[in-house]
C-alpha cells in the first residue's frame, strides 16, 4: 500500500482562522482574496487620491487667484493661474477615468474569486451540510453577499482611504490657514465619530438581520419553484403566497428599520458640517471686519472647508457600506469556514491498481449528525468481488443510508466500510468514487446535455462506451431526442419523464464499469415491460461488478445472488435479520415474505413453487 500526501481541503487562498472580533474582524479575514489585486487596488486608491488632491488644490489656486491679480487688477496674471485651474479640472476628470478602469480589474476580479472559491468549496461539504442548509441561504449568500463585497472593494475601501486622507490633508491646510477655526472643526468632529460608531453597530446588526431575511425568501421561492407541480396539483399557490408575503414583508420591515438607521446616520453627518460651517463664516467674517484675517484666506478656508462637505457627509453611506459588506463576509465566511469533514484523509491509502471490488461493512453504526437516535447498528455484511447482494427491509429501516456509506455521502459514526481491505476513509476520495458508482431511486439530472448528464463520473468516455450503457440501461429514447445525445434536459431532468430518468442516472452509474455498483431501487419508476429489459441488461452487468441494490420488489431481488433482509426501524437502529438466497429467505423467513408480498403478489406463486 502507497501512501500519497493530503490534499488541500480547500482550494481557495488561505483566510486567515482566527476571527479577531472588533468593526471589520470578517471583512479583514478576506485580504487573501485582494491580495492578487494589490496593483490595482492600489493604483486605484493612488487615482482616487489623486482626483481628491487636485480638487484640493483649486480652491488654494482660487485664494491666489483673488488675494493676488484680481486685488492688484493684474491681468497679465490672471491668464497662467485660470489656465492651471483648467488644467487641474482635466486632470481631475481624467484620475476619475482611471480610477474606475482599475475597479473593473479589481472589484469584479475580487468578486469573482470569491464567487468561485464560495462555490467549489460548497462542492466539498458533505452531504450532512446540505442536509442542514437551507439552499436559499447559499444562494442569497452567492449572489447577494458577495455582491455587497464587490460594493465594498471596488467603492467604499476607497474612499474611507480617499476620505481619510482628504481629513488629514484639508484639517492640516486648515489649521495652516487659520489655527482656531482649524481645531474648532477638528474638535467637532470627535462627537461625529462617537455616534457614528454607535449608530454603525446597530446598522451591522440590522443589515445581518436582513441578509438573513433574503435568504430565507429564496429558500421559500426555490422550494416552490422546484415543487411546482405539487403546488399546483394540490391547489396551494394562495397557501405559498401568504407564507411568502408573511417572509416578504419581514424583509421589507427589517430593510426599512436600515434606512432608519441610514436616514438618521445621513442626517446627522449633513448637518453637523453645515453647522461647522457657519461658525467659521462668522468668527471669520468678525476676523475679517477687524483686519485680523484678509478676505482672501477666508474665502480659501471656506472654499477649503466646502471640499471637506461630501467626504463627510458621505462617510454615514460609507460606513453604512462597509458594515452590510462585514455582515456579508460574516455569512460567506460561515459557509468557507465549514471543514468539508469528508475529505481525503492526511495520509491516504491507494488500492491495488486491479482491486477486485470486495465490499466489506465491518459493525457499521450510523446516526445522523442532526438526531441522537442511530439509523444503523452493528451492522456486518461481506460482499465478495463480482457478488451482488440485494438490502430488502422495512420502509425507513435504513437500506438508501447503508448504501450512502459506500461513496462516503456520509461516514459511520463507528466501524468501517472497506472497499478491497482498505477503509473507505483512507482511500483518496476521487479514486473511491471512480471505483464505486451509484444510480440513486429519486434520479438527479442536471441542466445540461443528456451527454453531460450521462458522462459526469467517466468525461473522457468513448461513444462505444456511453451506447454500451445506453443499451444496457434501456436508455435508447435519448437517441430519438431532438438533438439526440445533445439535447439539453431541463432544470433537474424535469422535461424527462421519471422513467426516463432513471434510465440516463442508471446509464450514468453504469459507464465506466465501475467495480462496485450500488442501486437504490434503481427500477422504481419504469414499466413492467421496460423493467424486464433493464433487469436483463443488468445481470449481465452486475456480472463483472459487484453490486450492492436496495430492492423493494422481487423482480429486482432477483438480480442479487443473496439478499440481506434489514430489521425494522427501532430506537436501537436497524440491523441484520436474515441472509441468504431469495429462495431461502422465501422459504424459511416469514417477515421477507411479509415485505415482498406487500408489492407483488409473485412471491406467492414462487412460495408455491419453492415449497413443491
Ligand atoms: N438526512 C437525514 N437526516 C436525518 N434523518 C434522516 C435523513 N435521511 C433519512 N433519515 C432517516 O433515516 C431513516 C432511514 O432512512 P432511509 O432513507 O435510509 O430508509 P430506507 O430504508 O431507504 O427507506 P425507503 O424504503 O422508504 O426508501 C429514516 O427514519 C429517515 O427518516
């Protein structure tokens, strides 16, 4: 046995794991990601400085302009200083230009990585994580979080640096032009601060409250859009809308609480510079009246101080921003923070190249991570190279759960699974699910082409290959498609009937020849005549395979050489009650009877037959 080195869990850049708590401790754990975009982030910050600068400095040029050619009437002068204002305002207009060339590269780039490293890392959360989550979550998380962060790279980061450095900048020329108006504005803005971080946090809880609200809106769509069918053939669209106004005007509610809090934030931040404002204009103007201050450098520090407004008052939006932009890194850091717990192990085990596919359940227990109560107990069960065995038992005694422990949808909770003598969990996850395939009783197709759909365990399949499985599955109505094998099947393999679709997830499970073959009432859905076909076909797979089939009738008891017939569900959880042929079981257990009858009522012709 060789030992290969781990696999990185995840594959997204490295967020750091220690959330630090204070304003912005998520968004912070998301440098990883700016990190490829520094250049850019930083030639745009330059560019918006830059603009901010130049805007800066007309109102210096101004005071020139009015304390030096105009007083003295020297039109000689007033050309070179007005051409440098236009060219300051070209200058002006063309960092802004450059400004938002660069947050295309960056912002969009940001919030693509994101999107993607969201994404694959949702590929490689188990089973049991999606068991807990509810899909609206994810998506609003995809969709409407991360577009909050792109908000906040590509436009409020920015600025809160432009702003910041804008107060120092303008507050320093400030206190240069006249010292005590300078610190009245500086000493103005402490109170400012001190409410504005007051009114942040009631904001960041808001906006969290709301981001939560969106996705359990989706959750309510995406149900009902997926249960469609349902929905209308039991007449319950009034029942839906009410639950999804009920959830809609909750969202609306906690959105306007936000524009509250914003509208107050705005306020606040609009008035106290006006209020600024006047005190200058009046202590300035007093200085004016008794000759301590020329007019020309009042109407610099005015004008100066006028450029000072926006960035002020656009510092309650900016701060709104980054808080809806800390709660969206909060949520999506929910989801990358989740451990994929089902992942290759540190060191993983490789089986022999030519493993034969023994299937060995060594006392398997199972218990769902969200109940106490175990599904499976002690469960022991060898399945020899080549074997098929077929799970009969008692509805929700356990049979889909046994069989998700193969592929590792889940792991036991103790004892093993080994597949060819090793544990399923030391086997790298990709070799694993190469060597065991599954077709599934409720068959998931995806939307794209039925070639897809049928090649997503084997991509590099030949055509031999995919009409081998074609044949084998019965699966020859995708020829007669429109399109043929390229013909696209609807969201979920909707546009197929449900015979149709196990038939490509049977066709699917079977290309490949994986060596392990596990079917979960894979016939359910098909007609008798199709079943027979399908059956057929099967045993001459199941042949060179081992197979592990979950079977409800006895037509498909009847692929398997032995049958395991499970105990019904309990407190203690299921376990073995029999094993032995179909016909032995027939003959010597009457609870296998029992449970075969209650679909077909060969098991009586058979029980005849078997008994003469
Ligand atoms: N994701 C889950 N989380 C918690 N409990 C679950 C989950 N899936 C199944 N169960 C429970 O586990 C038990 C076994 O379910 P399972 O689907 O394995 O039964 P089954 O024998 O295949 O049933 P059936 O014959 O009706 O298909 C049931 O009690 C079911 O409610």
């Amino acid at each position: 046995m060789e030992s290969t080195p781990a696999q990185p869990l995840t594959s997204r850049p490295k967020v750091p794991d220690d959330p630090k708590s204070g304003a912005f401790a998520s968004l912070r754990r998301l440098t990883p990601f700016i990190r490829p975009y520094r250049v850019q982030m930083i030639l745009m910050t330059l560019s918006a400085l830059g603009a901010t600068l130049v805007g800066v400095a007309v109102p210096l040029l101004t005071k020139d302009l009015i304390d030096g050619p105009i007083a003295h009437h020297d039109k000689a002068a007033l050309w070179p200083l007005g051409g440098l204002v236009l060219l300051f305002g070209v200058a002006e207009a063309t960092l802004f230009w450059l400004r938002r060339w660069f947050l295309q590269r960056a912002a969009l780039g940001i919030e693509a990585d994101i999107r993607n490293a969201f994404y694959r890392h949702l590929q490689k959360l188990p089973v049991a994580f999606h068991d807990s989550w509810q899909s609206g979550q994810l998506v609003s998380r995809v969709s409407g979080d991360i577009n909050s962060l792109r908000r906040f790279f590509g436009f409020a980061l920015i600025f809160l640096v432009v702003n910041g450095a804008t107060f120092l900048l303008v507050g320093g020329a400030l206190v240069f032009i006249h010292a005590v108006m300078g610190l009245i504005i500086y000493a103005a803005a402490v109170p400012l601060i001190l409410y504005g971080r007051l009114a942040d946090r009631r904001y960041h809880r808001q906006s969290r409250a709301a981001q939560d609200q969106a996705g359990d809106v989706a959750t309510l769509v995406e149900e009902s859009a997926l249960g469609i069918r349902a929905v209308k053939a039991f007449g319950r669209q009034d029942l839906l809308f009410a639950r999804f106004d009920e959830r809609a005007q909750t969202l609306r509610r906690l959105e306007l609480t936000k524009i509250r809090t914003l509208s107050e934030l705005w306020a606040v931040f609009a008035a106290q510079p006006q209020l600024v404002l006047s005190l200058c204009v009046l202590i300035g103007a007093y200085a004016v009246s008794t000759g301590a201050l020329s007019l020309g450098t009042l109407v610099a520090f005015i004008s100066l101080y006028l450029t000072l407004l926006w960035p002020i008052e656009s510092m309650a939006w900016l701060m709104a921003q980054s808080q809806e932009a800390n709660s969206a890194a909060e949520r999506v850091l929910e989801v990358l923070d989740t451990v994929p717990n089902i992942a290759d192990a540190a060191a993983t085990v490789r089986p022999r190249p030519a493993s034969a596919g023994e299937l060995v359940f060594e006392d398997v227990s199972f218990t769902y991570p969200n109940s106490d109560r175990p599904v499976i107990s002690g469960f022991d069960l060898r399945v020899a190279p080549g074997e098929t065995v077929a799970l009969v038992g008692p509805t929700g005694c356990g049979k889909t759960t046994l069989t998700a422990l193969v592929p590792r949808l889940y792991d036991a909770t103790a004892g093993r699974v080994l597949v060819d003598g090793v544990d399923v969990r030391d086997l790298p996850l990709a070799e694993l699910r190469r060597k065991v395939a599954c077709a599934f009783e409720d068959p998931t197709l995806f939307s794209a082409s039925v070639r897809e759909n049928l090649t997503m365990g084997v991509p590099d399949a030949s055509e031999e290959q995919i009409e081998e499985a074609i044949e084998v599955a019965q699966a020859g109505f995708v020829n007669e498609l429109p399109w043929a094998l390229d013909t696209r099947v609807g969201e979920q393999g909707l546009t197929l009937s449900g015979g149709q679709r196990q038939r490509v997830a049977l066709a699917r499970a079977v290309l490949g020849r994986p060596s392990i073959l596990v079917l979960d009432d894979p016939l359910s859905a098909l007609d008798i005549h199709t079943e027979g076909k399908v059956e057929e076909a099967l045993h001459s797979v199941l042949r060179g395979t081992t197979g592990l089939v979950v079977a409800h009738r006895p037509s498909t008891v009847l692929l398997a050489d032995r049958v395991v017939l499970l105990t019904p569900p309990g407190p203690r959880g299921t376990t073995i009650a029999a094993v032995g042929t179909h016909q032995e079981l027939l003959r010597t257990c009457p609870a296998y009877r029992d449970i075969l009858s209650q679909t077909s009522d060969l098991v009586e012709e058979e029980l005849a037959e078997v008994s003469r």
